[in-house]
C-alpha cells in the first residue's frame, strides 16, 4: 500500500474505532450509571430501564458493536485493498 493510502487506512479504521468506542462509553458509562435514574422511570419486562441496561441491555449493544465492527472493518477493508479471501 502507498504512503497515501496507508494514511487513509488508518485514519478510516481510527474514525470507525472512535465511533464504536462512543456507544461503548455511553452504553456502559452512560445508560448504566449516569442516566439511570432518568432510565428507571421507564420500565421494560417489569424493571426500570437503567437497571435492565446496566444488567442485560448492554451486553445486547456491546456484541451488535462486534458484529458492526466487523462488517464495518471488512468494508474499510475492501475498499482499501487489504482483505483476505
């Protein structure tokens, strides 16, 4: 890969790095502790929406973050010619 294109890998994995870091932190940081108690006035199956984010909706989101990351990672792969068949 040229000097060019190894600046524009990079940068393209970071941003989709960046990204995927952000709705770690508010899912995990976020949901679970700082909006929790504006989560618990809305209840899913019974609990507040905090408690329920902090105990099981944040493992939801962060494996949809795995699934998403690679395909994503695939793509930027692809596109700059460094995929493996």
């Amino acid at each position: 890969m040229e000097n060019g294109n190894n600046d524009a890998y990079w940068k393209a994995t970071l941003r989709l790095l960046a990204k995927v870091l952000v709705i770690w932190f508010l899912v995990s940081y976020g949901a679970g502790i700082l909006f929790a108690p504006l989560l618990n006035n809305i209840h899913l199956g019974g609990y507040p929406l905090g408690f329920w984010f902090a105990q099981q909706g944040s493992i939801y989101v962060f494996v949809a973050l795995i699934f998403y990351y690679a395909k994503k990672m695939g793509d930027i792969d692809r596109e700059f010619d460094v995929h493996e068949d």
